[in-house]
C-alpha cells in the first residue's frame, strides 16, 4: 500500500500532489535544493561524543607500536561512563576505536563485523590483513545505511530497493527524480546515527584507518597518528605542537597521545576517565598488548603539570623583559 499524506522523513510534502495506485504522496523541493534545510541540518545534527586517538611508533623497526587512548564516555539516549571502554579487540593483531552518537547501533556494526571476519578467516584460511578487516567493517557500515534507506524513504511507498526498480514504470519522471534525489540525500538530511571508527593494526607493518558511517575509510600510516570523535580539534593541535611521525619512539607516542586525550577532555562529551593502550609486536611476530596502569598515568600527569609550571617561569620572565623595554622606551610625540 501507498503512503498517503505528508511525510517528514521522505521529504515528499509540497503542495504538489499525485495519484499513484489510488494512493497519493506529497512532494517537496528536493533537499540538495534547498539551502535553507541543509544549512539547519548541519547545524542541529550531533556530532560523535569522545574522543580516540592512535599514534603509530618505531614503523621502521623489528617492534613496532601504535599508542592508543579515548575516554569512556558513552552515548545512546543518555551519556553514561562505560565499563568496557571504546577500544575493542577484534583480533589480537587488529583494535578498533570507537567514537558514536549511538553505542548501540555501532555495537551491531562492530559485532557483524567481528563475525563476518571470522567467516572469512574461516573459508580463506589465512590471516586477513589490516586493510582486509577495514573493508569488511566498511561494508558493514554501508549495509546499514543502505537498510536505512530503505526504511526511511522506500518503505512508507511499500516499496523496497527491488521493487522500486521493477515498478519503476508506473512512476513518472519527476516522481523517480525525487525519490532518487531522496535516496541519494537521506545520509546528510536524515540519518541521525553517526560513528567515526579508528582501525588499527599490526601486520607485515603498523596501520592507522579511519571508517565513516557511509563506509568511506582513509589511511593515516604516512601521517603516523589520528583522531576522531568531538575531542579531535582540540587533541589535534596538542599533538602537532611539535614534529611527529611514526618512527618517533614509543615513549614520545606515549606522552603526545596521552597530553592530546587529556586536552580534549575541555570539549563537551569527552569524559575524564582514560583508556591507555600500546600495540606491539614480539619476538615470535606476534602481537600483543600493554594496558597502561594508574601509577603510569599519575606519572604522565604529573608531566604535564610541570610542563605548565615551566612554561608560566620562561613567560613570566620573558613579559618582565618586555615590561623593562616598554618602561625605558621614550614616548611618541
């Protein structure tokens, strides 16, 4: 059956109004369009809570690292503090860092993503590289967009994907324009999910990928370290206060990821609660991990501080000298 009436989420609501199989839909200005809706949309929809970062170390040698940390705080329909934290093992080569506007529905991502990885490690047979596990989380995130709209802009129509290409026909132009343009729309006007994954790895050597939530992915390997999450912009320039790159030893990583985290803690949603972990590699070629304690991030913040204290005695000094200058200088006539 047709959907008759006005409909919010297809966007099909305008003055225009059509019979189709003695049903009618409403049609409104297609969303690309219209500036207007985009402009709000933008500047309503939420963006991801908290904060991952990972920073690879030492690439190029015989153990190399990626330092990773995010904070634990969670969303869904409330914000909460996790007791499992955001990154997530999914092989013992291979973590993903999780930054969302809704842990439940990642969770299902993330969850068929981990069994599809084992069906296919299954009929192979061999080790997936990093690359390998991206792409299939990367379809995962595409499916679920996919089944969303369907549900959203197909579904009131009684129409799915096949059959809205088999009934195609008895559409007119404008009406298959529209709905396509709706189709094509609904990631930017209507898909209120959002999830910025960090994949990261350790094969024949270190990974860093970040994965959307249309399954778009990106290498960080060349630039060593990323970040997603609404902490980002502020951890960014922390950790690009001075050079990186990922043949930095394992201890600088450390530092920088952990100063970046702990920065971003100024911006909404990112909890103060820290998750620290570092990936490496072993003697045998394995990989595995080091979490690191309280003691060690008392210790990091303790550097930080008198990192602060240092920099208030250099600047106090150095405006003193200004001060001088200014008080010896003659005036302008």
């Amino acid at each position: 059956m047709w959907y008759s009436g006005s409909d919010r989420i297809t966007g099909l609501d305008t003055k225009d109004t059509e019979l189709i199989n003695r049903g009618t839909f409403t049609m409104r200005k297609p969303y690309r369009n219209d500036k207007k809706r985009r402009i709000q949309k933008k500047a309503i929809k939420e963006k991801p809570m908290t904060v991952c970062i990972a920073a690879i170390a030492e690439a190029n040698t015989k153990y190399p690292k990626i330092v990773l940390t995010a904070d634990r705080l969670v969303s869904t329909w409330v914000n909460y503090t996790s007791g499992t934290g955001k990154i997530r093992p999914l092989t013992n080569y291979c973590w993903v860092l999780i930054a969302t506007n809704n842990a439940l529905v990642s969770e299902d991502i993330i969850t068929k993503s981990i069994e599809k990885l084992a069906e296919t490690s299954k009929e192979t047979n061999e080790k997936l590289s990093v690359e390998q596990i991206v792409e299939i989380i990367s379809v995962e995130c595409k499916r679920r967009l996919d089944a969303e709209r369907e549900r959203f802009v197909l579904s009131p129509h009684g129409l799915t994907y096949d059959s809205y290409i088999t009934r195609s026909k008895e559409l007119s132009r404008e009406h298959i324009d529209i709905i396509t343009n709706n189709l094509k729309d609904f990631e930017t006007r209507d898909y209120d999910f959002e999830v910025e994954l960090l994949v990261v790895g350790i094969d024949a050597k270190p990974h860093i990928f970040t994965i959307f939530q249309n399954g778009q992915f990106v290498s960080y390997d060349v630039e060593g370290f990323a970040m997603v999450g609404s902490g980002k912009a502020t951890a960014f320039p922390e950790i690009t206060k001075y050079l990186y790159h990922p043949n930095v030893n394992w201890l600088y990583a450390l530092h920088r990821v952990y100063n970046s985290k702990r920065v971003a803690e100024r911006v909404g949603g990112v909890g103060p609660e820290t998750d620290l972990i570092v990936l490496h590699m072993v003697d045998n070629g394995d990989v595995t991990y080091w979490p690191a304690d309280d003691d060690t991030k008392k210790l990091l913040d303790s550097g930080m501080e008198e990192v602060k204290k240092q920099e208030v005695t250099i600047y106090t000094k150095l405006l003193e000298k200004f001060n001088n200058l200014f008080l010896s200088s003659e005036p302008k006539k």
